[in-house]
C-alpha cells in the first residue's frame, strides 16, 4: 500500500502499484472505478485521475468515456530496431507464421521525383503482410528496373526480399536509413489491413544501401499500430 512518509508524490505511488498488479495478471481487462480506487487507498479523486493519468499517458491504460479504464493491450509483434531485419525475420522471431499477398509488380507509369535515388524509370513491389493469417502491413518496395525485374522472376507471395537480393542476387545489404511517424490511410489501404477508413497507422520510410554506398532499395510501410510496435534500446555517452 502507499506510504505517507515517502517523499514520493501520492499518485505516483498508487500508479506504480496500479502497474504491477496489471503485470501479475490481478487487473485483466480493466483497472476498478475511480470510487473503488479510492476506498481503497484511502485518497481524494484528484490523486487517483493524476495516478491513472499517469498510465494513459504511458500507454499501459486507455479511457473509454462511460464504460471506464482498460488495459491497452500491447501489439504482438516487436521489431527492435538495432539490426535490419525483414518483416519476414521479425514475425518469426515472434514465434508467429509470416504470410505475404502480392498487390503489385510493375515499373511505375509515371517518373515520380521523390525517387530521384536511382537512375532511370522505376520499378515497384507491393505486398500485404501477415502474421499469422492477420493482415499487418503494406510494404512498398521501389528498385530500379533491371533490379526489379530480377525480383519479379521469383514467386513474391512466398520469398523474402531481403534473401533474395542476398543470396540470389548477390547484393550486399549494409546499411539504412530510417524515418518512422504516423500517417493516415486511404480507403484502398485501410481495406486491405482491415482497419476502419482515415484510421491512423505507422508509417515507415527506408532506404537501404550496399558496401558502396548505392541505394538498394526505397521503401515504404504502413503498419498496424495495434499490431506492430517498434523499439529501440540506446546508451547514454558518458563524456
């Protein structure tokens, strides 16, 4: 229970209990009441919205007007982002089945400036991505043409990009460049992942380079947010 003699602000002792017991499974779906939190710990309404509000704002608790506060639940799937893995890797790293849908295969009809990395006309790939049998993601891979039409030679429903400009096309995947925010969909797309129109999901933008610095690849990803998260793990440099 909380202490009155810490020097620890009431509601962030209470959030903290709050905290664990959703993590040993004694709140399920939902946290009690604002009146039952407080019977229990003995506190004003005041100290019990700024401990909830604490959570939400952490993302562990959601409020839903007239219905009360419940538990978020957290996407299955994790990609850390310290390696450059493919969506393929990172499912099956989950203990879950990958599955993919080709949408497209062609060269882009029109030169499109944003893609100003390779020269000449374009070539794209797009697929949906599954874990398994749920829709999860839109991937959408931009190559120069030769390169993507040695991609398209292969069966793209069940290959993995990554491998097959690995170890059948002999390109060396080094580095990437990364840029991860939110955006909303269009109809077409929310469709395909199964998601209500003008939902919000996260957006990915990827360029990937080989050992001579030359663009491989640009791409571009919209994910389920309540499907897919990303994380990083970082040090502080210590001068």
């Amino acid at each position: 229970m909380i202490n009155n003699e810490l020097h620890i602000p009431l509601h962030i002792q209470i959030s903290k209990i709050l905290e664990l017991k959703i993590k040993e499974g004694v709140y399920k779906d939902k946290i009690p009441s604002e009146r039952e939190l407080m019977d229990q710990f003995v506190v004003s309404r005041t100290t019990i919205r700024e401990a909830v509000l604490r959570l939400v704002n952490k993302g562990t608790l959601k409020k839903v007007h007239g219905k009360g506060t419940f538990i978020t639940v957290k996407p299955p799937i994790q990609e850390w982002l310290t390696t450059l893995n493919s969506f393929t890797e990172t499912v099956k790293n989950m203990g879950m089945e990958p599955g993919s849908k080709l949408l497209k295969s062609e060269k882009l009809a029109e030169k499109d400036s944003s893609l100003d990395l390779f020269e000449g006309d374009i070539y794209t790939i797009e697929r949906l991505r599954f874990a398994d049998g749920k829709p999860v993601a839109i991937e959408q891979h931009y190559y120069s043409v030769d390169l993507g039409l040695s991609l398209a030679k292969y069966d793209l429903d069940k290959a993995t990009i990554f491998e097959l400009l690995e170890n059948e096309l002999g390109i060396n995947l080094i580095e990437a460049e990364q840029f991860i925010s939110t955006e909303i969909v269009d109809d077409r797309l929310a469709n395909l992942l199964n998601i209500p129109p003008n939902t919000s999901v996260l957006s990915v933008e990827r360029i990937i380079y080989d050992e001579f610095e030359k663009p491989v690849e640009y791409y571009k990803g919209f994910y389920r947010p309540d499907m897919y998260v990303f994380g990083i793990k970082t040090k502080r440099k210590i001068k």
